[in-house]
C-alpha cells in the first residue's frame, strides 16, 4: 500500500494546511482544486485516500464521490473517501455517506483528528 492521498478543496488555505500536516507525517499529497479534477485525477493516478470538500466550485462533493464510486477504475470502489466540510446540518453525513463516502469529518479542520482519521486507513509511513 501506498500513501498517496488525494485532497479536493477548492480553499487554498485548507489545502496548504492539510499538505503541510500529512506532508510531515510522510504522505505525499494529490491537489485537485475543484471536483470534475478532483475525479479525473483518481482516474489517473494510484490514490491510496481521497479527503473530499463536499463544497466545491463546479460539482459538489456527493456528486464527486458517487462519480468515483462508479469509476471504470474499478480500484476506485474501494479507495476510503472522507469528507471534510463546514457543512453541519442534521443529515449532511448520512447524506455523504450515502454518497459513497467512508467517514465524514466537519471543518474547521482539527489536526489531531486528520491525523487519526488519515492513519486509520492508511498507516503513516513515518508516524511520529
């Protein structure tokens, strides 16, 4: 297993956080900035974790999710999917769970728990 990860997020300060916390950890980070990218990029590269903003500029992320989900990269259907998203209403993580997505984790971002939730589908290559 590998320890690629692929992050959709159309926030650039999201994304240099999360690059810089999985960075030091030893994973190397995939960046795709909105969510057509987003599935072109898994379609294309070996991703061992995708961590998906559900907000996104052109597809939202449920609809990105359940595009990898169906993928004919059959590998895609078993790739963990997080969910990263201010979204907080009641029903917002069945719905990305629905989706296709694994675990679904509200923002703002807590390191500590990435972290956890990263490592628990894919063992840090240099855990601290």
């Amino acid at each position: 297993m590998g320890n690629n990860v692929l992050y959709i997020e159309d926030n650039p300060d999201n994304m240099m956080l999360v690059k810089r916390a999985l960075e030091s950890r030893g994973y190397l980070l995939l960046e795709a900035g909105n969510g057509l990218t987003g599935v072109a990029t898994a379609e294309q590269q070996d991703v061992d974790l995708i961590l998906l903003d559900i907000n996104l500029p052109d597809i939202d992320g449920y609809e990105v999710a359940r595009r990898i989900r169906a993928s004919e990269k059959t590998s895609l259907a078993y790739v963990p999917i997080i969910a990263i998203t201010a979204n907080a209403l009641k029903g917002d993580a069945e719905k990305a769970l629905s989706a296709g997505c694994d675990v679904y984790m509200s923002k703002p971002i807590n390191i500590r728990e990435l972290w956890a939730r990263v490592e628990a589908f894919v063992p840090a290559p240099n855990p601290r």
